[in-house]
C-alpha cells in the first residue's frame, strides 16, 4: 500500500472547531503547511465570504469544499442554498457539500423525503451551474436518516446524480460509508466525474456519541488505506480532508497538536 501524498491533505475546519475561528483556522494550514482548506458557513459567516476569500489566498491556500448547503426540510431551503452557492463561488470552492436533510417535520414518509430531495436539487443545480459550483451530495450514515439526511448510501446518491445530469457529483465522508457492502462498487461507479470530496477520519468503537465522537485516522476501524486505493483507481486525485467532530478528545487538544497529528496519520492513510 502507497502512502498518502501529503500535498493531497485539507483540512475541513471542523476538526478545530471549538478552539479556532476561521482566520485561526486559515492561519493554522498555512503553518503547518496544509495547503488546502473546508470551511463551515457558520465560522465563514465570522468574517463574510469577501474577507475569508481574500485571506485565503493571501495565505496562498485554496478551498477543497463549503460545507454546507442542503438541508431541503428547512423553512428558507432555497434562499439559504442560493447564498451557499454564492459562498462557495466567493470562495472558488471545488464544491458546495450537500447534507440534504431528514425526515420533514412530523412526516414519517422517507420514500417521499427523498423524492423531494431530488426536486429541490433540481431547482438549485441552474443557478449552481451558472456560478460554476459543483454540488457535492454527501450520504450520511443511516442512524442520521430521520434528523441530518435521507440518502444514505452512495448508490442512492449517485443514482439522483445520473437523473440530475451534470454539475453534480458525491462527497465521499468514509465516516458515513464504510460500512455499506457496495461501496467499493459504488466508488467506481463515482469514478472521477462524479466524486467531488473525500472525507477522512476514524470510526471508534465503542462510539460514544452518534455525531461528536469520530476518531482520528488510525485510532479506529476503517480499512482506510485500503478504501483510497478504491477511490484512487477509480480516477480520483482530488483533496483527503480530515474531518474529526469530537467533543470529547480532539475538541480538547491543543489545535497545533491536532494539525500536527492530522499530517503524521493523513500519511498512512
Ligand atoms: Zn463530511
């Protein structure tokens, strides 16, 4: 098994959520020398797009993805997609990242959750073109089905990208699929067309927290060496972004540490 390029690391600005805003964050790669970077809207929305974009480059980083839009059950979906997408075109952000949503309030229909899913999309994906952001549909894990989003599988995902057309691809989060017996069928279908980000980290066991307990690369039991060679010959040369949510250990940690932990174990990966 190679080791992973080291050029190839971004880092999703989750993983130092709790002790850097933005600006820490962007500041944080170029020292350690993480040339590439995912923000969140709600630490972009610190600094407005305008500002993070120009602080961006002038620490000569470029953006791997904007996470995130989506979230297609919520009251002001359309508006909230369009500023996303404008976000991510401030930003030239590889892709807009979509966690699509669950289960809309006191529905308990997921055929249809997800049928509207699709229906929204293509109501956003014109605009999404036109500003030159690809969208990113990223299944979550299914014990997030009801609350976070209703495709779960990257077959599911890529067969709403094969309906939708072009401009729309995955985001693959190895914390959300590596369980699902396809996915490395799944990941060659993707092929470098369609699959638009990487997600990296670690599934602990025993997971302690359905959302804020992943594991740093390594501490954990998916066969991530093994999975980024699926992707990688299936035509993928894109960014492996670490994305860790966890209250408990990393949240806590020295965020030098983190990064500096991050580039030792992104290696084996
Ligand atoms: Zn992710």
């Amino acid at each position: 098994m190679t080791l992973a390029d080291p050029a190839r690391l971004s880092l999703n600005t989750a993983t130092v959520k709790a002790q850097w805003s933005l600006a820490q964050s962007i500041e944080g790669c170029a020292r350690h020398g993480i040339r590439d970077i995912a923000p969140w809207r709600d630490k972009l929305a610190e600094l407005g797009p305008k500002k993070a974009a120009s602080l961006i480059r002038s620490h000569d980083l470029s953006v791997t993805g904007l996470c995130r839009g989506g979230f297609f059950t919520a009251k002001d979906w359309l508006d909230d997609n369009r500023r996303a997408i404008e976000e991510a075109h401030a930003l030239e952000a590889d892709c807009l990242v979509l966690v699509v949503g669950g289960l809309p309030e006191g529905s308990k229909d997921l055929g249809r959750a997800r049928e509207r899913v699709q229906e929204c999309i293509s109501k956003i994906l014109p605009e999404a073109r036109a500003a030159g952001v690809p969208l990113a549909i990223e299944p979550l894990h299914p014990m997030q089905a009801a609350d976070r989003a209703c495709i779960n599988t990257l077959e599911q995902a890529l067969d709403m990208c094969d309906a939708l057309g072009d401009g729309i691809g995955v985001a693959v989060d190895i914390y959300h699929v590596w369980w699902d017996p396809k996915l490395e069928q799944q990941i060659k279908r993707a092929g470098k067309k369609r699959t638009l980000a990487y997600h990296i980290c670690d599934w602990l066991v025993p997971t302690r927290d359905l959302a804020y307990d992943r594991g740093m690369m390594g501490d954990g039991i998916i066969e991530l060496a093994k999975i980024r060679s699926w992707i990688e010959s299936a035509g993928y040369s894109g960014f492996h972004e670490v994305e860790i949510f966890s209250e408990r250990d990393w949240w806590q940690r020295d965020p030098d540490e983190v990064l500096r932990i991050c580039k030792e174990r992104h290696r084996l990966t």
